[in-house]
C-alpha cells in the first residue's frame, strides 16, 4: 500500500506544478504581468499613500433612482400621443380643440378627486405606495384646535385660512392675549398674498366677489386667453392687512414688506411707494424682496420714461446704501422695466446686463429674453437684430437651464418670432437645438406657449426649407407635440407647391380631416385651387377625384359650409380630369342649386369630356343647362355639339333650337 500512494503523491506534486507554470503564463500572456517600471512605480505610491481605503458597505440610493434610471432608456416616440393622455384610450386626442378639451377634463377630475379625498379623509386611510407617495394622501384641510389660542391662530395660517386666521386674531386680541411677531408676520404674509380672501380649495367651485366687477375691475381685467386664467383681484382700501398693521405695537422690516409686497401684487402701486417712504422715515431697511417689487412698479407710478429710469436708479442706490445684495429677479425686474421706458432701454439694457455679471449673477432665460424684447422690436429689420441673438445663442449653446423666473418660459417663443420674422433658418435650428438640451423643452411653458413656439418654428421650416426635411419635421412633431392650426397647415400647401409636391396633397387632406381643420372654408378652398390648378399623371389625377368627392361629402354633412362658385368649378374639373362624368354631372346641377353660375371654361371641359367619353346625351343636357343659366356661350356649345357628336334627330331638333348667331342673339 505504501509504494501505490507515495506513487500517487509524486504524481500530484509534479502535475501541480506543471498547473501553477501554466496558470502563470496564462495570466503573463493576458497581461496581468508588471513591468520594473510600474512596479517601482507601483511601490512609490505604496509609500506616499498612508491614509486608508474606506469601502463602504452600502450605497445610498435616492427613492426615485431606479424610475430615473428606467426613464433614461425612453425617449419619446413621434407617433403616440402625449404622455399625459396615454393611461385612457378615450383620451386621445386628435385636434387642438380635442387636447384643450381632455386637458381641462383630465385636470378637473384630478382636482374633483382631490377635493373629495382631502374633505374626507376617514375613508383613505391606508397607504399602499412603496415608497409613500404624500400627494396620493389627504391633506390635513379641516381645523382640529377651536380654543382661542396663538396655537389654533397657527394652525389657520398653515391651512391658509384666512377669514378664520383673522377672526382668531381678533378674537385673541380680544382676550388680552398677545401674539408673537413671528406668528404675526406670518398673518400679514398670508393675508397680503392672497389679497385678504380665502384662496379657493382645488377642486372647490370658484365663486367671484360680485364687489370687485366694478369699472375699476373691468379696467384691469386681463385680455385674451389670460383673461380666463383668474379673477384679477385688488388691493382694497383699509382691509384686514392694512388693519392688523396699523394696530401693531411695533412695526419691523417683514411687516413692511408683507404689505408693500402684497400691494404690489394686487395693484396699489402708488400705496406700496408710500408706504416704503413710512419704511425709510422709521430708519428700517427693507430687504431685496420689496426692492424687487418696486422696481416692478415703477413703469405704472411714473409716465415719462426718464422719471421711471430715475427712480430705478434710486432705488438701486438705496440697495447699496442699505447693503442688500441684489439677486437675479432684481436685475430682471430693471430690464423688464426697461421694456417700458422707451428709447432708454437700448442704452442701459447693456449696462444692466454688464453690472449683473460683474456681481457674478448668472442670467436666466428670462434676461435674455427682456433684452430680446428690448432691442427687438415686432416688424424691425437691421443687421443688428439678428446679430444679438447670435451672439446670445452662441454664448447659451449646449446650456442646460432650470426654471429661476417666472418669465423663463416665454425666451424661446420669443426668440423664434424673431428667427421666423427675419427669415433666418440657420438662427432657427440653433434655438430648436437649444431646446432639445436637457430638459430645456420643460421651459417652453404651458401647452398653450408650447403651441405657439412648435407653430412659428413650422412655418419657418415650410417658409425656408426643402419640403422633404418639412415632411420629416411634420411627422416627428405632430400630433406628438404640435396640433398645427388652420395657418399651420395653409403653410405647408404652401411649401408643397413651392417645391411642385402637388401629388402629397390627398395625404395632407386626411390630415386636415383629422385635425379638425376641414370646417374652414378657405384653407379647403385653397388646397381644392392648387389640385385643380393644372393636370398631373391619371394616378395622381385619380387621387385628386377621390379627394375632391370626399370635400364634397364634407360640405354636403355640414350646414354652416357654404359651396362657392370657385369651390364648385375646382371639384368639377377634378372629377372631368379623372373621367368622371356623372359626378361631374352633380356639381353642375349642383351650380343651378345653389344659384351659382359656371364659368364657359367649365363647360367647354364638360363637353370636351362628353366627346372623349361618348355620351351625346350628357352634351344634350349640358347646352339645356347652359341655356337654363342664360349664358350666352349657349349656341356655341349647341354648334359644337352638332358638329361634333353623333346625335339622333330629336337630339339635334333640340340642339337647333339653342343655335343662333350672335348676331341674331344682339338683336
């Protein structure tokens, strides 16, 4: 036994070391092997590098990391419908009437739920979300503190209660209690922003004060679509802030920029400068808010355009006085004050604009675009205007931006209205480019600004570009972002016809259809005048025919279309085109109808067709017609009926009646 297994040690020495020679040469030959350089190399690092390694145990993920991660690997698809739109079918909209109108839907059901689910909260008591959703929870709305207390006074403040908050401010005042400064200026902030009015619950019906539809409301009411966006409200004299105010012991910074911040807001411009002027008289300072509220103010409490710079500029000076660092929003509260002070505006825009970067201020999007509107004015032209935004988007390429003002949203509308109005297409792609950064496509605003920046960025591509790259566009953005409107679509027959793709136009039609756009006479006019324009191929003319029934199918469903003589004779010489005689036959008894008279051009055609067709009696006919519409092209269509159609003898008895001379029709 000894000899066998001292046999099968020797055996398992040697074969393992042949495996560890192998195992060596394998991992020099895939270069795991170190070379004296980095080995020495290698060895210094060792030395110089004392501090430990820490490997930590866990990585900390937010909760949203893995939706954010699976969001990245989607983009969006052309051919679907807004996402917002995708959880219902029924909701799929296919006009921009149909998007305005789901929209408003989808939103006011989503508010309806939420007032249901905050006002009764007993019943949405267990959470199923993983991680907690808190928006999908009922919000605390209803008082649970009744006793007169600063606590309860809190707790209407944090609801945003504010009938009940000043109630229970009186009411504590009252009882001798007195209230911290603290909780009061919170009051004050609650009631200046909401302009002493309770602000309406979501989902809750808005009812409008019968108090404020006085000349003064009707004045400052918002025109167009603003207009429906809310009841402008306003600063009423001596209201509860005003009040509060006036009763306080002591008045510091805060309470004065509550009230001159909330006058501001709801229109008591010239109460807001007084009661800075109470600011400064009491030797308080006021801080970068209120100052970027007056400056705001300024165009609507001075006429002249040097009196409005000349109280900007004191306000600035009194900022430095006062040692409060001005923020973006004051430097473009100046530059949109700037925008009302006229010729002025060129020449201390730059300054501004300098000044703001030299305090290292970063502008937004909307400083760019209150210059814009300052140097560029709505039909201008010049080399200079262009050259500005070229120079602003050469500076801006690549640039992801966040939303830091209001007013950021309305940068890209405005800066292809001016692409679009200098006929510039290069300057057009850059901005479009700048849209496609990031999530700069959240900045083109509410669906509405949306629609106004996709529409000028298409009608400057049908105006400037070849009509297969219009085409590439037309599908990439619509309906997916853009439901193009009644301009939109006459732009792109335009560009169709510029570049002779005539034969694209019964595809573009059904479009039309399903866009909602074919109740509008004139954009169907128009594409029925560039099909009937001049002959194509008998395939396309074949497609012209069915297209031109299917506009007369829409006209004939529709009460409010009205067929004009144009309309008829174009859809008529689309259907003689394609042979289509006894169609054709229909409009013209469609002419007599309607009390419309085709032209003789017309009926030549009609003839023209008769004779290539063989239908003597359908030429019998037409002259009847004609002599029923008292043309006097009459005895020359019964001439040419005579003398070129095989006609029996009642048929020429009838086409002899109708000849005559034009000289015997004079006298």
């Amino acid at each position: 036994m000894a000899a066998p297994c001292r046999h099968v040690g020797h055996h398992i020495k040697r074969n393992g070391r042949f495996l560890r020679i192998n195992l060596d040469q394998l991992f020099a030959s895939r270069g795991f092997r170190w070379t004296s350089a980095l080995q020495q190399q290698g060895a210094e690092v060792h030395k110089e590098s004392k501090e430990p390694i820490v490997i930590p145990r866990k990585k900390s993920w937010s909760s949203e990391a893995v939706l954010e991660a699976l969001a990245s690997t989607v983009h969006r698809d052309p051919t679907a419908y807004p996402y917002q739109f995708q959880d219902d079918p029924y909701l799929s909209p296919r006009t921009s009437t149909e998007f305005k109108l789901f929209s408003l839907s989808q939103e006011s059901g989503r508010a309806a739920a939420k007032y249901f689910v905050n006002n009764n909260p007993k019943f949405f008591t267990k959470d199923f979300a993983e991680p907690h959703i808190p928006c999908l929870m009922p919000e605390s709305v209803a008082l649970r503190l009744e006793e007169v207390s600063e606590e309860a006074l809190k707790e209407r403040i944090t609801l945003r209660k504010v009938s009940a908050a000043v109630e229970m401010y009186d009411q504590l005042l009252q009882a001798g209690t007195s209230v911290s400064m603290e909780t009061t200026q919170e009051l004050l902030d609650l009631i200046c922003l909401y302009c002493d009015k309770n602000p309406v619950q979501e989902g809750a019906p808005e009812v409008a004060d019968a108090e404020e539809a006085g000349e003064e409301t009707k004045r400052r009411k918002p025109k167009g679509r603003r207009a429906a966006d809310h009841l402008r409200t306003i600063w009423k004299e001596n209201n509860n802030a005003e009040r509060i105010f006036n009763v306080l012991p002591e008045k510091d910074s805060r309470c004065y920029s509550a009230l001159i911040r909330g006058m501001v807001k709801h229109g008591a411009y010239s109460k807001a400068f007084s009661l800075y002027t109470d600011l400064l008289n009491n030797r308080l300072s006021a801080d970068v808010h209120t100052f970027n509220a007056l400056i705001s103010a300024v165009p609507d409490v001075r006429d002249k355009f040097n009196e409005r710079w000349d109280l900007i500029t004191e306000l600035l000076k009194q900022m430095n006085e006062q040692k409060v660092r001005p923020n973006l929003l004051t430097f473009n509260s100046v530059l949109k004050a700037l925008r009302r002070c006229g010729f002025l505006a060129k020449t201390y825009a730059p300054q501004t604009l300098n000044e703001m970067k030299a305090l290292g201020i970063a502008p937004s999007l909307a400083t760019y675009d209150h210059i814009l509107a300052v140097f560029y004015k709505l039909g201008s032209s010049g080399p200079n205007n262009t050259d500005i935004i070229q120079d602003m988007l050469t500076e801006l390429e690549g640039t992801s931006f966040t939303c830091q003002d209001p007013h950021d949203v309305f940068f890209f509308s405005s800066a292809i209205r001016i692409c679009l109005d200098s006929k510039d297409l290069e300057l057009g792609y850059k901005v479009h480019s700048l849209v496609e950064v990031g999530d700069n496509w959240r900045l083109l605003g509410d669906s509405y600004q949306q629609s106004v920046y996709y529409g000028r960025f298409f009608s400057l591509l049908c105006m400037m570009e070849h009509i297969d790259v219009v085409l590439k566009w037309y599908s990439r953005i619509i309906p997916s972002l853009y439901y193009p409107n009644p301009q939109g679509m006459r732009d792109l027959l335009q560009a169709l016809d510029t570049d002779g793709r005539l034969d694209l136009l019964p595809t573009i039609w059904k479009d039309i259809k399903t866009l909602g756009h074919d109740n509008k006479v004139d954009l169907v006019e128009e594409l029925l005048s560039l099909m009937a324009r001049e002959e194509h191929s008998p395939e396309v003319q074949e497609s012209f025919a069915a297209c031109a029934l299917d506009v007369k199918s829409v006209f004939d469903g529709r009460s409010n279309m009205e067929w004009s003589t144009s309309s008829l004779s174009h859809v008529t010489t689309l259907l003689l085109r394609a042979n289509k005689l006894q169609q054709a036959w229909d409009m013209l008894l469609l002419f007599k109808a309607k009390n419309k008279v085709p032209s003789e051009v017309l009926l030549n055609n009609f003839l023209s067709v008769c004779q290539s067709s063989g239908a003597p009696k359908r030429a019998v006919e037409l002259v009847q017609l004609a002599a029923a519409f008292c043309l006097p092209a009459t005895p020359v269509l019964a001439k040419t009926a005579l003398a070129e159609f095989q006609l029996t003898d009642e048929q020429r008895s009838i086409l002899s009646e109708f000849e005559a001379s034009p000289e015997k029709e004079t006298e």
